[in-house]
DNA sequence: GCATAAATTCAGAATAACTGAAGTTAAAAT
DNA sequence: ATTTTAACTTCAGTTATTCTGAATTTATGC
C-alpha cells in the first residue's frame, strides 16, 4: 500500500467521522487526544473481527451452533450423555436445545427451524433422513399380577400423552381394550401411580425400569411392540456431514 | 441496496471465509450452525464500531485521552484536584499522567509525547505556550531563630533537586552562601529534617506549609523570590481549544 | 404439478480505492 | 539562519470493487 493511499485513508477517515485524529505539525503525524481514543476503540473492532475470523479458519468436525429438538423422554435419557460426548468430541460446537412432541419436532425440522431432532419414529415423512438410535421395546408394567385381559378389566389404564409419538403407538395397540383410562403427561407421573398400584401403564422398557419400585411386574407386549428412537434432519440439508456428525455422538461412549 | 447486491455480499463473504453460511434450500435462506456462529462475532464487531462512531459522534468539549506531564510538586499539590474537576466537567475526557522534572517535561511537550504539562516557569520557549496557574513565594523554613547570615553560617543548607527547575531557583539565589550543603529529592524529607532542626531550606511557601510543624519559621526571601507554576502546550497544537480547555479546568474549585 | 414470488446470475454502470508524479512541509545538517 | 533531506499531502489517471436492472433459476403455495 502506497503512503499516498494511507494519506487518503487518514484524511477520508477524519471526513466521516468528523473528528481530527492527527496532528500533522509532527513527523510523522501523531494521534489527536480524541484520536487515542477512537484508536482504542479501532482496536477493539480489529479484535472482534479477528475473532470472528479465528472461529471460521480453525473450524474441523462438527462446528458451530447447533438447534436440535428432543422428544421428552429423550431429552431426559439421551440427550445428557449426547451434550457429554459433543463436550468431549465436538468442542467447536454448541446446542440449542428444544424439548416438543415428534410431530412439532418433524414440522420444525422440515422448516429449518430446527437442524435435527430425536423423535419417536412414524411413518416416513418426505424430506426427512431418519437414523435409528435406540430400539425400544414396549412393556406393561402394573403392581397387580394376573395376565393382561384381567388387568384391562380391573385396573386404570395410564395412558402417556395421546397426541404424542409414542402416545399414538400405544393408542393403537390398547385400542378400546381399558376398561378406564386416565391421560398423563409425564412418564414420571405415570410410573409413580404404577408404583402405588393406582393402574397400570404401557411405556417403553427403558422408561419404566427408570422408575420402577422392585414389586412391578413388566410384561412384555405380545404382539412384540416396539418404538424407535430416531433421528431426524433434513435430507436437502447443504451441510453435508451434519447428520452422521451429529449421529455419531450419539453412539459414543461416555 | 438491492436484493442482488445483497445476495452477492453473501456469496462474496462466504468465499472471503471459506464457510458456507446460508442454507439456500430455504426461502428466504436460512443461517447454518456455522453461520449462526459467525454472526454472532458479526454483531460483537458491530457493536464495537458502533462504540466507536458513538464516542466520535457525542463529542463535546474537552474530549479523549490527554497525556499530561506534572512536576512532582504539582503533582501532589494540583493534580488531584485538576483530576476531580475533569470528572466533573470533562467527562469525555481520560488522562495519562507522567512526572518528571520541568525540563524533561518541556521537551515531551515540544515532541508532542505529552500535550501538556505544568512545570515550573523558566525563560520562554520557543514552541511553547505558557499559562500561569499559581504564582508562590519562596520562603525560607527553620526551627532555628536567627537572621539568614546566622542561618547560612551555622546550619546544612538543605536543597532540593538542584537540577530541576525550582532547584536552579533555587541556586541561583543560594549561590555560595551556605556552609554545607545537603542535597534531596524529596519535599517531605527536606522538611522532616527541618522539622527535626537537621538544616533550613528555601522551598515555595505551599509545599513548606504542607509539612512544617508548629515550631517552624518562616522567612520570606529578601529579593521576593517566587516561582511560577505554569501550563505549557504547544502553540502549534491543531486541538485548538486543548489549552483553553485544560486551563479551565485549573481554574475551577472543586 | 403448475403458478407465483423470491433469490441468484450476468453484464454494464457507478463508486471507491489505489498508484505515481508533483508540490508542501517538518526535521536535520551546514 | 538557511539549506538540505526525507516525509507527508495533493492531484490526475488507472484499477478494482460494488451496485443496479434484466434474465434466469429455485423454493413455496395452491
């Protein structure tokens, strides 16, 4: 750069910002009080421009910040170890998490509202790559004994959140068979009536042995029910290694 | 600004950084985890210029940072009260302070290393704009009673910093009269040692007053002697209203 | 699947930035 | 003090960048 550009720039600057920066009576020109202070703050935009672009040269793997939704019961089993294993193996970058039903999650995921998300698995959906995470079976659990027909005719059933994922597997498999049925929408509540012998519930294997006092009785569905847990991203997405970057976290050991 | 202008800012950004930042598969394009990433340190850098158009916008009166030079005596005497009534009325104003010796200040000044500085009046410089700020007799300080002859003759005669500009004052005036001679650096020593009966010393008035005991006496230099605290600047100094202003601030009470 | 609105691309125009020569000005040397 | 020297500024012309408007491609709604 010629010192007839620097010249110009150093006259043009003081132009726009109005101010004097330099006192040409010296040779070179010395910096103004009032351009020490503008110095100061110059340096303070280098800095943050450098930073900005520290973040975009280093960048390797899984970088930046992520959205991801969960369904609840994934939030509370698998996304603790998956922010573990992303600490660990994905230092540069950071989750913004958001807890909704799988339908909710499909919708933002498809609108790029979201970038992936752990939902139950339903029939497939145009625009959506799913993963399997987790295989889950589907088990009664209830403090009563006595087989299954007895247990639909004596005894509530808790049936977790209808409109759900989840919900809807159930929803199907029970059908019209409860003779009383009671809505929850906590797994944690459900288990907690179980455990007192209030009625009976069908949920993921996993989810009940969460909660469950040693008298429950497991039993597991017939007609071998299970539910997936998945994960979801866009299939058009431009970042290309985002699905199986963020997969494989979820398969890591913590 | 055009919609084509814009989306070729983009495109011209993400080659610049070799990040890809818009998922095009939506409309209008959304950010992608890196992309969400940048802009946040984008919007750290618009802040920090936004600071700094604010501070060169909002300026009035005395405004950025001013390094100023004091002798110690001023210093300690008129620099803190200078300091507070920049807070009060210069708000926009910062200040580097250095001490030094009055001619060592003059040249600093001269090089625009500093923009001001308070010294101790000397023969006029070129280059230098000088204020008057206090005018100071200088006395003589004893714990012995007696005439000046009596004085000189029985008594270390106890001189400050001979090479700074009170000193040569001081000299001048002392000139082979005293017996012994002890020389310091130090205004508050001196006058412990006078305090102690040690010596006698001839200082302005204001820094033997700041330390003397009761028993002290003080006597007026015969010939008036006194010193002048002034404001140098320099008188090609673009700022035009720097002396004005710094002066101002001299003059307030506090 | 087609229509519509929106983003991108391309070529030319406008703007901004830069270079080199000439003219000033501050510091150094006589 | 005056002259010399080196450095900064100004100016004119060139180069590079950015912008606009029309044509094209692309996502979304019906």
């Amino acid at each position: 750069m010629t010192l007839s550009a620097v010249s110009m720039q150093m006259k043009s600057l003081e132009g726009d910002l109005g101010v004097t920066l330099f006192d040409r009576a010296h040779r070179p020109p010395k910096l103004t009080p009032d351009g020490r202070r503008i110095c100061d703050h110059a340096e303070a935009v280098l800095k943050a421009e450098s930073a900005l672009l520290a973040t975009s040269q280093s960048r390797t793997g899984l970088s930046g910040i992520y959205r991801m939704g969960f369904v609840p019961t994934a939030s509370v089993r698998l996304l603790p170890d998956f922010l573990m294993a992303a600490e660990r193996d994905a230092p540069q970058a950071s989750f913004e998490i958001a807890t909704d039903l799988s339908d909710a999650l499909e919708d933002r995921v498809l609108s790029g509202d979201l970038d992936a998300a752990v939902i139950t698995a339903s029939s497939d959906q145009r625009g959506l790559q799913m993963d399997v995470l987790r295989h889950e079976a589907l088990s009664y659990a209830s403090c009563h004994p006595g087989n299954l027909e007895v247990l639909f005719a004596t005894l509530p059933f808790l049936h977790f959140l209808p409109k759900s994922g989840i919900g809807k597997l159930i929803a199907n498999h029970v059908g019209g068979r409860a003779s009383r049925t009671i809505t929850l929408d906590s797994v944690e509540a459900i288990m907690e009536c179980v455990n007192r012998g209030i009625g009976f519930t069908l949920l993921p294997a996993p989810d009940i042995e969460r909660f469950a006092v040693p008298d429950v009785i497991k039993t597991a569905e017939p007609g071998g029910l299970s539910r997936d847990l998945v994960l979801i991203t866009r299939t058009t997405s431009q970042t290309s290694d985002l699905r199986t970057g963020i997969y494989t976290l979820f398969q890591k050991e913590v």
